[in-house]
C-alpha cells in the first residue's frame, strides 16, 4: 500500500507501484587517475548519462493521468 502522488489516494494491497521520472539532469563521470610521466594525479572524463533528480510513486490511475497530460500539464505540476 502506498499514496499516490498524484491522485492522492491510498492503492490497495499488493497493487503494482509505478515509478515516474519528473526531473533529470546531465552527468559527466570522471576518474582520478595518476600520470607517472607528469609525476600528477589528472581528471579524466570516462562517460556520461543522465541522473535522476526527482521521482514520484503513482498507481495505475495515476500514470494513466500522466501519460494524458501536455508538457506543458506536467510543467504546471511541477511547479506546485
């Protein structure tokens, strides 16, 4: 059982959580690696991908309504 983000209300026992990313930024991972030919230790970057800064938990009902609203909609919510 948990509470729906969106709709606000309580699921039933054993009813299947939806996970819905709202917000991601960019990330750039890096390794410290030590050059012995400059005798220092450099910043290497070895990749990058995306991070998830916010999720909400929403039932069927809930993703149903995400999944219908704008970008625009869902901007709005975002802000509230």
């Amino acid at each position: 059982m948990y509470k729906c983000s969106l709709t606000g209300k309580t699921t039933k026992l054993g009813e299947k959580l939806n996970k819905v990313v709202v917000e991601s930024r960019e990330k750039v991972y890096s390794k410290k690696v030590f050059n012995e030919e400059t005798r220092q230790v450099e910043t290497l970057q070895i990749g990058t991908g995306w991070e998830i800064v916010k999720e909400i938990q929403v039932s069927e009902e809930g993703l149903n309504l995400w999944n219908s609203w704008s970008p625009e909609q869902k901007a709005a919510w975002k802000k509230s």
